[in-house]
C-alpha cells in the first residue's frame, strides 16, 4: 500500500514526521528482532538439555522396569505449579518458580525399601515433563514475537521508509516546480508591464 499525500506543505510537514518516527523505531526494532532471535535459540537449548535429561533419567529406569509394576503411581501427584514471569525484549515470558508435590501417606516398612526412591524419580519425572512445557511454551511466545518484529523490521525497512521518502520528494519537487512557475509568470508580468511603460 502507497503512502497517500496531497501536493502541499502540510502533507510534506506530516510525512517528514511520520519517516522521523520510522526511522527511529527501525533501529530498536532490530535489536529486539535481534534479542528475541539469541532468546529462542537459547530455549531451545535449554529444551533439548531438558530432553535428554527426560531420556536419561527414563533410560536409568528401564532395568527396573519390573519393579516399577509393584510401584502404586498414585503415591505421588503434582499439587501446584507456580510460575514467574520475566519480560525478555517487552514480551512477558514463563518460568518454573516452584513446583509441589502431594504424597499420598503409605506403609513404609511394608513397602519395598527403593519406593522411597521411586518416590524422588517420580517428582524428577514430573519436573522434567512440566519444565519442558513452560520451556516449550516460552520459545513459542518468543519465536512468534520475532517473526512479528521481523515483519514490521522489513515493512519498514523495504516498504514504507522508502514510499514516504519517494512521496517526500515527488512533494518537493512540486512545490519546487510551483515556485518556478510562479516565479516564472511573474517575470513574464514585469517585463510586459515594463514593455507597457516603456512604450508610453
């Protein structure tokens, strides 16, 4: 979409101020294009860290995996989730603050001795699981946020600083062409008036 303008000094007066303001924004809209790009790559850093440690501890548990069927899942459910939000480039994103668990109370004595410990891979699963989410959902928030910068970052950088500055000069090249003319046409006048009185 061209800019639309009128051939006077208004319309140039109020385009010279609307490609003030995109040329200034185009520089801080590249740095958060910028930072927002490093702050993806880093959650799906931590994304994959996440996985693997998922594999691993999942890996750990296989040769118990008979065990596990004597083991009640229901001893241990997540309680609450409590999240932080911290602002990364204006964009409100989640982070793990705490995570509690409910242990439904059992024989201890009458129980296999390593439930205890099954007790602590379980919240580790759990953990791992959750985290993945909030990381999962924090480089979704985050790469959509820089697409959205990208595109404004090229509308103005390809599209609009460029049509308001070909707009600018096709005014002032008008006005110019005007005052030429009329600077023109008032010469024109003089010398006739001056042919005139030099005739009487």
């Amino acid at each position: 979409m061209s800019v639309r303008f009128q051939y006077n000094k208004t319309s140039l007066h109020h385009l010279n101020k609307q490609l003030l303001i995109r040329v200034k924004a185009l520089p801080t809209l590249k740095n958060k294009e910028s930072a927002l790009r490093i702050e993806v790559k880093k959650s799906k850093s931590k994304l994959e860290e996440l996985e693997i440690n998922f594999e691993k501890l999942l890996s750990g548990e296989n040769d118990n995996m008979r065990m596990w069927n004597e083991f009640d899942p229901e001893l241990v459910k997540k309680d609450k989730v409590k999240l932080k939000y911290q602002k990364i480039a204006g964009i409100n994103t989640p982070e793990l603050d705490e995570l509690t668990f409910n242990v439904k109370d059992f024989f201890v004595f009458g129980s296999p001795k390593w439930f205890l410990d099954g007790i602590q891979v379980l919240k580790s699963l759990i953990t791992l699981v959750i985290e993945k989410e909030i990381v999962k959902q924090k480089m979704e928030m985050l790469e959509y946020a820089r697409k959205k910068t990208t595109q404004k970052v090229n509308l103005y950088e390809k599209v609009q600083i460029p049509d308001h500055e070909s707009a600018i000069l096709k005014i002032k090249r008008f006005l110019e062409d005007e005052e030429n003319l009329s600077k023109a046409s008032q010469k024109i006048v003089k010398n006739r008036q001056a042919n005139e009185e030099a005739l009487i």
